[in-house]
C-alpha cells in the first residue's frame, strides 16, 4: 500500500470525530470498491482493485455472464468519492452527481450517499463483513 493511501485512511479515520467516537476506518480500497458498486448496482466484493497511480485507483468488476471486463478509475477527496470509467471523464463537473461516503455505527457500515443534480438524495448502507 502506498503511503499516501495509509495517510489518506489515517486522515480519514480521525477528520471530524472527536477521540470519544472515533470509528475504525475504512481502507480508501473499501471505500472505492462500494462506491463504485453502489453506482454501478454491483456486489462490493466483486470490485478488484487492480493497480495505483498516485491517488487513483483502477478498479474492474467481471461480468458472469460474459467475462466482459469493466474498468474504473476512483480517488477520494475528502467525503467526497470521484470517479470515471476508463477510459472516460472524471464525475467532478457540476452536472454530474456528487458521491459522498460516511463510516456509521462506530464503524460497522458504510454509507454511500449520492446527490444528484435536481438536489434529490439516494443513500445506500452497507455493512463491514459485506464489504470486506
């Protein structure tokens, strides 16, 4: 793991809890895989983080029912998870959704929430051992 994935999973850990109700992180790889297959209406565990870049991640899900191989890009800026297909664009753009995530229950889930463009909210929570 790179080094600058471990601060980002520190800096993650601890920005905006106070030490009472610190939550144990969730890994930028985790974070990256259930967003995306929050977005794409996929199984987390079957996103593969297959290599790095700096800050980005590539990820590709296998389909089953041809073995069609889907590549993604995915960083995290903040709460904020940015993505693209790949190859494709960056969804950072003011027309795009804005996804964001949040550790709950002291840790046991993730929350991936996304707002789109009309400020309407989808959210979708996802626990620990269904990710990892």
């Amino acid at each position: 793991m790179h080094l600058s994935f471990r601060l980002i999973t520190f800096s993650m850990l601890f920005a905006g809890l106070s030490p009472a109700s610190a939550a144990p992180a969730f890994e930028v790889e985790a974070i990256c895989r259930t967003a995306i297959a929050a977005i794409m209406d996929r199984d987390p565990k079957m996103m593969k983080v297959t290599r790095t870049a700096g800050d980005v991640l590539f990820l590709t899900y296998d389909r089953p029912i041809d073995n069609f191989i889907w590549t993604y890009r995915c960083r995290i800026d903040g709460d904020r998870v940015v993505w693209a297909s790949e190859p494709g664009r960056w969804r950072e753009g003011p027309k795009d959704d804005k996804i964001l995530f949040e550790v709950v229950d002291a840790g046991k889930q993730l929350r991936i929430i996304a707002i789109r463009r009309n400020g309407s909210r989808a959210q979708q929570l996802f626990d620990r051992a269904k990710i990892l």
